[in-house]
C-alpha cells in the first residue's frame, strides 16, 4: 500500500468531565501516560507515515519530551490546537507534509485502538474517499426537549454510535473546511464536517473494546482491557 497517510490526534480538550490532577493525556494508564497508548497504535501501523499531535498549547513541550522519550518517530509535529475539535483536526492537517493525500483521525483519548481496526479505516478510505467506524445502537435512543419531556422515540436499526479512528481525502477535508468557516465548532466529530459539506461518509464496523476515556470509570475499564490483552 502506497504510504501518503498521515494521522492527526487531537488532545486539546479541557478534560472537564475527567477532573484529574493531571492533563487527561498524561494520566497513568497501565504504567504509561494516556495518550502514549494512542500514538503508539497508529505508530504500529504500517499504512500510517506520519503523526501529528493538536495539543493544549501548555502541554506542548511535555508532549514533545514524551515522544522523544517514547521514540514515536513518526510524530513529525505537535501543534497548538484550535477552540473546537474541527479546528484543532485542522491545524493537525495543515501541518502535515504535502505528500500525504489521506488522514486519519483518532481520539488521544482511545488508548485501546487495535491496529487491525485502523488498517481497516485506511484501506475503506482509500476505497470510498471518506469513513467512520461505528457500531450498532444496542440501546433504545430517545429525543427529548429542556424540560426532559420525551418528543420522539428513535428507530435504532438507523442508528450507529461513532467512534475514532475516521479516515478521509485530504482535498476533502481541505474543501469542506474553506466553506464551514464560523460553523466549526458545531460539528460533533469529523465525519460530521464532510456530511455539512455533501461529501458521501461510509460506516466501517467498530470495536466495542475501542473506548474512549471520558471519566476515571472509564480509565479503570481501559486498564483492565488493556491488561488483559497483554495476558494474552
């Protein structure tokens, strides 16, 4: 496979919902800060060519020594990230070289990424032009209104939960963004700016395991997946 991929990781949230004492992306996870766990995956994959990290402009520098220390040496950049997620994957992508024409995108907050799911991302992207992973809504959805009273109740044979890794056309991304211009920061995740645009996003299945840290239940889950992978 043609290496022209680069990947970005945005981990420039504020975390608010963790309330660590720690940055969310140097919190300890199975003996190795958070975000170490992330990076290392896409750097394992061999369609992926370079990395770039959008950060927290004050957690730069302790990002940067974490690299080095790790030696991810496809990180080629660690850039300040933007207000919302969309201008953050924005910075990231413009900070790759020319040479990459696709982009994958995957949460710093997903340590538990297998490498099989991002080949998957990269090679359906390369087949369809843009992609999400994705799995069954297994719960019954509901809408509701600011006094929480039901307004609909929604057909969950429709319905996917999303995830990171996605993966899209770097000409894409690079259009859809010139025309979103103000409306960045109401974009959910990045498949959502390429849907706004009219670009056509097709659904790769996920993996249930691929969680994303959201609380500090949520780290005792993935300590546990990832211990027990390592057993085995």
């Amino acid at each position: 496979m043609r290496q022209d991929v680069g990947a970005v990781i945005p981990a420039a949230g504020k975390g608010e919902r963790f309330r660590g004492r720690l940055p969310k992306p140097f919190v300890p996870l199975a003996g190795e800060p958070l975000i170490v766990h992330a990076v290392r995956a896409l750097h394992a994959t061999p369609a992926i060519r370079w990395i770039v990290i959008a950060a927290r402009p004050e957690d730069r520098t302790r990002l940067q020594a974490l690299i080095r220390r790790h030696r991810l040496t496809k990180v080629c950049a660690v850039v300040p990230g933007g207000s919302s997620r969309s201008a953050s994957v924005s910075a990231g992508v413009g900070a790759l070289p020319p040479e990459a024409k696709w982009v994958v995108v995957h949460d710093g907050a997903r340590p538990c990424v297998r490498r099989r799911l991002l080949d998957a991302v990269v090679r359906q992207a390369k087949r369809h032009g843009a992609v999400a992973c994705g799995l069954p809504a297994s719960v019954t959805v509901k809408a509701v209104d600011a006094t929480q009273q039901v307004r609909m109740t929604l057909d969950r044979e429709s319905l996917v939960l999303i995830q990171t890794p996605q993966a899209f056309r770097r000409d894409w991304w690079t259009e859809a963004i010139s025309r979103a211009d103000h409306q960045l920061g109401g974009m959910p995740d990045d498949a959502a700016l390429l849907e706004w645009a009219g670009f056509p996003v097709r659904i790769v299945p996920g993996d249930p395991l691929n969680i994303k840290v959201t609380t500090k239940d949520d780290l005792v889950l993935a300590e546990a997946i990832l211990q027990r992978r390592g057993r085995s």
